[in-house]
C-alpha cells in the first residue's frame, strides 16, 4: 500500500474540533483505505485520536468520521456486540470495534500507542473498511439454517428438554459477524469452502432434537467444500467475539457424519 497521510486537524467540511477530555491520551489510528472511485488504490491514512480509557475503538472511528474526515466509511449498528456489523481487523486479529476497550490496548507506562484498522480478509473490499458480506452469506444460507421437519404444525410448543438444548446452546450464539470465517486460512485462499460460521449455524440445527433434517445438512457439509477441508487451527475460535468453541462444535459435526448425531 502507499505511504501514510498524517491527519491531525479537521478536514474542508468538518466540524471544529472539540477540546480533548480530561484524562484523554492521544492514539495513533492507521487505517487502511480504499475508494474504488477516487483512482488513488489501497493505502493507510493515519489519524491523531484523543482516546480514554473508557472508549470502545468504535468511539475513535466515530471521532475521525466526525471530526478529520467524513469520507471514511464502516459498518455499525448496536455498537454493544450483538450485531455484528462493526468487525474489522485490529492489530491483525478480527474483533467488533465496539468490544475493544481502551484501557486494555493504552500501554501502563505511558508509551505512544499505534492502532492499526483493515477490512476483514478473504472478503471483497467494497470502500474502507466494508466488505461485500454476500459470498458469506451465501455460504450461510446453503447449510439450511431453520428448524426443518414434518407432519402437520403442533397445536401447542415443540417441548424440548434442558438436556437436550444444553447440547447446542454454544452454537446458538453466533452474531453472523464473519469474524471466525475471515479468519480461516483456508477461507483465504478457498473462495468455496463454507467457512467455520456456517458450520456452527448447521451444528445448532444439527443437534436440534426438534429438527428432522440433519442428515440433508451432514450431505451438504460432506461435499469437498464441507467440513473436512478444516485445518483446526483454531483461527476462528480465537476470533469469535461471543466465545463460542468454533473448533470444537466443527469436530462434532465430522464425528456426527462418521457415526450419529
């Protein structure tokens, strides 16, 4: 990428810049850019932020956008780690900006502190840090997330034991945010391969005792692109926001397509 561009002061169009807060230390943001319409390809611009211990790195991103330049563009929505929409690269590991506190990046004694934010890899860039999420979800909805099965409705619940549902509650965490998927390196260079997160979506379905249709979702996750093709590198369990054990729920579904759910 080319060189970085320093951006300390507001930009044609922004607004003033506020007085830093009391107790704010100054952050170095390197982000990476790309706008397919500016001609100027891949780079990093880099940002001067006031930060407190107390702010989430989503609160830096929202300062840059709002005070040294509003063309940057991401995702976010809750901004409290149950969308999903804000996950990025942060000092080359995928986390949500919105769950990374401050005070656990700032250094204790005092040194400068660099940042560096990039688009999730192994997903086409669209502008900054935006990925084109479709190829992820295509990967999603081919597993059959849903409750799959037969016969007329019920008239009342489809009762379910707490033994029964403790034995995919793990799995029922997963925010779609593609963090575990991005962070697969076979993801990276299999465009095909399905990718953790949909295994863990088919893992909750699969070992549904309510849901007829796991042996349809263990043909599907059979095929070349499927379940086999994992390395267990545990890339997507360290990547997982919601903690959820990726590596363990994919070596499950491999031993439920040589035995039995």
């Amino acid at each position: 990428m080319a060189t970085t561009t320093v951006i300390s002061g507001p930009e044609a169009g922004s607004a003033a810049l506020p007085t830093p807060p009391e107790g704010s230390v100054i952050v170095t943001v390197k982000i990476a850019r790309f706008n397919p319409e500016d001609g100027k390809g891949a780079h990093w611009d880099t940002f001067e932020v006031p930060a407190l211990p107390s702010d989430r790195l989503l609160n830096l991103l929202l300062y840059i956008k709002g005070y040294l330049d509003g063309s940057l563009t991401f995702r976010r929505s809750c901004a409290h780690g149950v969308c999903g929409s804000d996950a990025m690269r942060i000092n080359g590991v995928n986390r949500l900006a919105c769950k990374l506190l401050m005070k656990d990046m700032l250094p204790k004694d005092g040194k400068p502190l660099t940042i560096t934010v990039e688009a999730l890899k192994g997903l086409p860039v669209e502008k900054d840090l935006i990925v084109d999420m479709e190829p992820f979800f295509d990967a999603f909805r081919a597993i059959k997330p849903y409750l799959m099965t037969s016969g007329h409705e019920p008239t009342g619940e489809r009762i379910q034991s707490a033994s029964d549902r403790a034995r995919f509650d793990d799995t029922t965490k997963c925010i779609l945010c593609a963090c575990c998927t991005s962070s697969c390196p076979v993801y990276w260079n299999e465009g095909s391969y399905f990718g953790p997160a949909a295994f863990v979506n088919a893992h909750r379905f699969i070992f549904d005792s309510r849901d007829e249709g796991a042996a349809e979702r263990l043909d599907i996750l059979n095929d070349v692109d499927g379940v086999w093709r994992c390395r267990t590198t545990f890339n997507c369990t360290d990547a997982c926001p919601r903690g959820i054990q990726i590596t363990k729920a994919i070596a499950e579904v491999k031993r439920a397509l040589l035995f039995a759910r």
